[in-house]
C-alpha cells in the first residue's frame, strides 16, 4: 500500500473475493470515503450493521496489519481533495457546538502527541544548524500558513539580521525571490489543502541550488518532496478550520533553539528593544488599579 491514490482500485478489486458483511463496509467506503476516513472500526461496523471484528478482518484483506493503517491511509488519500464544504458537513457529524470546546481542545493535544512521536529530532538540529549557516533566509507559507510564516519571521527576525518573510504583495512570489541562491535557505510551510505557489517557489529555490525545509504535515507532501529538510507537524482535522496548533508549536521550538545559541545578543536586543517599547509607549505599562 504504498501509493494511497491506488486504494480505492484495490478494494473495487478485491471486492468480489470478500464476504457479505465486508462487502457492506467496501460499499460504505467507496462511497462516503471521507467520512470513513474519521471513523473508529467501531463506529464504521456500526454504520453499516457489522462488528467490529468485521472491519478489523476486512483492513487485513486489504493487506493492512490493522485498521488504524487503513484509516491512515484514507486519510491521506482525502485530506487534500475535501473542499471547505465537505470539511463543514464532517465537523458537523464529528463535532457538534455543545462539544465543540473539548473537541477540538482534545483533537489538538492529540495532533501535538502524534508530532512528537514523529518528528525527527536530528533533522530539527539539521534546520536549526542550517539557519546559522545561511547567507539569506527566506520563509514562504500562504493561505492559512500565513499566520505560522508570520510568526516564525517575526522572531527569528529579532535574533538575526537576514531573514525575509515572502508573502502575497504588490510584488509576485517569484519576483520577491529572484535572487535566491547557493548559501541562502528557503523555509516553506504549508498544510493540506496545500497552496500551490508554495510548492512552485520551493522547486524554484532548489533550482537555484538554495537549501530547502518544509514544514508540513507528511512526508508524502508536495512542499516535502521539495525540500532538503522536512519537519513534520501533524494538522489533521475533520473541520474546516486547520488545526495549526502542532505545527506553532514546532515552530515556537526552532525559534528557541535559535534563541538558545544567540542568547547574549538577543539579551542586548531585547534591553534595547524595552527603551524603544517605553519611550514610544509601544505596550500599555499601566497597572489596572491606575484608572481609579
């Protein structure tokens, strides 16, 4: 099962070998995939009148080990294909306004869980190493990965003195990248439904022999299959909102790793920064009992 997009051509393969009660659940998945894709085995048999056990022995037909594998793999089948429209009616079936609190707290702490265990701690090194070593650095995430792009660019833009957030403008992606190259690193963030200007100025900066990190959601993502470098920040979640909590996260800890290595500049900076804040009444320094 190594190509996702091949899954739906084995089921309907295997579908006349399997017997009655899995046939039910091939159904059930050819048709209405991408609500499968977020369902337990329990609540799959469930929807279409079969145990549990059912739908275990019907992933291991499929050549799964178990059926969290299964469930893995339409998830990437779908997670890029869902339009805003099929991501609302899937949190509308998953996530109601009475849970939606809990809900979608629990569903972060478990994308966070699931980063942790999948992020490859010396690539991190290998990131965090690179920024120090580049000539220029550039960060590039659009869409809903502005916010992250931001974010990253803000800080490290207070540590260091040659990084460049590249985002929608008057000018064009490309034309804010022009001059890419050797020595330079190019930061690219994005996750599913992933923009394709992203994906483009990546493959562009490879071109240009600079030195690439994505940070994405798998390594089965276009920006991943652009890059030298690639962290993996889980985002999965069935609404229409994307969950960027993990991936914030991943990007609080590069800026602190960088951090970490600067901290006596960035504690000059900072002192200076506080004069600048205070003599320009940057930040409210009043106390709240002040007003009465």
């Amino acid at each position: 099962m190594e190509d996702n997009q091949d899954l739906m051509r084995t089921i309907q393969m295997k579908f006349p070998r399997l017997s009655k009660g899995q046939k039910l659940i091939a159904e059930y998945i050819l048709k209405h995939y991408d609500k499968a894709a977020f369902m337990t085995a329990a609540k799959l048999g469930s929807s279409v009148g079969v145990s549990e056990s059912t739908v275990v022995r019907f992933a291991n037909e499929l050549g799964f080990s178990g059926y969290p594998n299964l469930q893995k793999e339409l998830q990437e089948l779908i997670k890029n294909k869902l339009t805003t429209v099929q991501r609302i009616e899937l949190a509308n079936d998953f996530i109601s306004e009475e849970n939606a609190l809990k809900g979608v707290l629990k569903s972060d702490i478990e994308n966070i869980r699931a980063t942790l265990e999948k992020i490859n701690h010396k690539t991190f090194e290998d990131v965090v190493n690179n920024i120090f070593s580049a000539k220029r650095i550039y960060i590039i995430g659009l869409r809903s990965s502005t916010a992250l792009a931001e974010f990253l660019g803000f800080y490290l833009n207070v540590i260091l003195d040659n990084v460049k957030v590249v985002g929608n403008g008057i000018s064009d992606i490309f034309e804010q990248i022009i001059r890419v190259g050797e020595g330079d690193l190019v930061i690219g963030i994005g996750f599913p439904r992933y923009a394709n200007r992203t994906i483009e100025s990546l493959a562009y900066a490879q071109s240009r022999n600079a030195k690439v990190v994505a940070i994405t959601d798998s390594l089965l993502s276009p920006l991943a299959s652009q890059a030298d470098y690639t962290l993996i920040a889980q985002s999965n979640m069935a609404s229409f909102v994307d969950s960027l909590v993990a991936p914030l996260s991943v990007i609080n800890a590069l800026i602190i790793a960088v951090g970490l290595r600067e901290k006596e500049n960035i504690s000059d900076t900072y002192n200076s920064l506080e004069k600048i804040w205070q003599e320009y009444e940057v930040y409210s320094y009043k106390n709240v009992d002040d007003r009465y």
